[in-house]
C-alpha cells in the first residue's frame, strides 16, 4: 500500500471517528432533553396524566346554548393504594361555558393512615385545553385516616370554543400512593362523611 493510499485511509478513520462521536454526543443531548420535551408534549396533550394547569380559571362568559357536550367521568385505583375513588355520577350533559359540579368520594379501605393522589387526564386530547376546573383535588396530594371517607367537589367549565366536532369529553382519574410524606390536612371543602362503611 503505497503511502498516499494509507495517508487518504487515516483521513478516513479520522473522519469516521469524529462523525461518530458528534452522533454520541448528538444523541447524548437529545436523550438528555426528552424528558423535559415529553413532559411538555403530555402537558399539551393531556396523555399520561398531564393536563395543563395554565389558564384554568373559570371564565364568566355567555352559556354556548345552542350546543350540549357529554362529559364523562373514570375513575380507576392504582395499585398499592387501599383506596376507593367513586363519583356521583358517571356522565353529565353541559353547555360550553356553563359550570358544572360533581362530587367525587374518596375512601382508605385500609386499617392505616395513608396518602393518595388523583391524576386526570383527557380525551380527546383536542378537548385538554378547553376544559377550566374552578375546585378540583387534581394532583394534589390527600391523607386519608384508617377507614375515613371523604367527598371532594370538582367544579369546571368547557370553554365555549371547545372544537364543534368534540361532542363528548372524557375525564378520567387515577389514584396513585404517595409515599413517606407527612401531609397537611386536607383542602377546604372537602367534606367528612360520617358513619358510611365500605
């Protein structure tokens, strides 16, 4: 092999390797700026439990009365939680820019005291940012005695320029542990329900 040859072949390896090492360090950044983008992405979307909570405030603007929309309530339990979350009704029928309440109820099955939180999410996920919640127990994290139950408000809106083609909104929320925190007590509002056994 003559030298120009081995001379033009290091070219290549140098060439090779510095490539190779951008890319490392190329992937290396993008993996290192996933998670924050995929927390944004699920925020704008509502997947994942992520649900926006700019600009939730209820807005005091005319009832859309030309137009009803089904809301719909799921509520599931995450494992290790000896929680049950139910709600008083499964679905209701609303005007954009009407408000509207439903009462959730939260119950430790357990002979211990311990600490839960219900995450939403929405679907479709068109319908995330047009869905306004004045009182809601969303993300915030609840302590719960031995045996107690509890009923919690979610007081919310539809925007009135929630998309035409969205006829019904699902909202679902999913309890999940939260572990190893002392919590203050529990939000104004929410109301001790005496004597109701599981």
């Amino acid at each position: 092999m003559s030298r120009n040859e081995t001379e033009s072949q290091d070219v290549k390896v140098r060439r090779t390797v510095w490539r190779s090492v951008a890319a490392l360090v190329g992937m290396f950044a993008f993996a290192f700026a996933l998670v924050p983008l995929y927390d944004v992405f699920c925020r704008v979307t509502g997947i994942n439990g992520k649900v926006d909570t700019t600009a939730q405030a209820l807005v005091h603007d005319e009832v859309d009365e030309s137009r009803m929309v089904t809301v719909q309530f799921i509520t599931r339990n995450g494992s290790g939680l000896p929680w049950r979350m139910d709600v008083e009704t499964r679905q209701v029928r609303v005007h954009p820019g009407q408000t509207s309440e439903v009462n959730f109820t939260f119950n430790n099955q357990s002979n211990a005291v311990s600490w839960g939180r219900a995450v939403p999410s929405v679907s479709p996920s068109t319908a995330t940012r047009h869905v306004r919640k004045a009182s809601c127990f969303c993300f915030e994290e609840q302590r719960l005695e031995a045996g107690e139950r509890i009923e919690m408000p979610l007081v919310f809106q539809l925007a009135r320029d929630l998309p035409s083609e969205v006829n019904t909104v699902t909202l679902v929320y999913t309890l999940y542990p939260v572990e190893g925190k002392q919590q203050s007590p529990l939000q104004a509002g929410v109301k001790t329900i005496e004597g109701d056994e599981a």
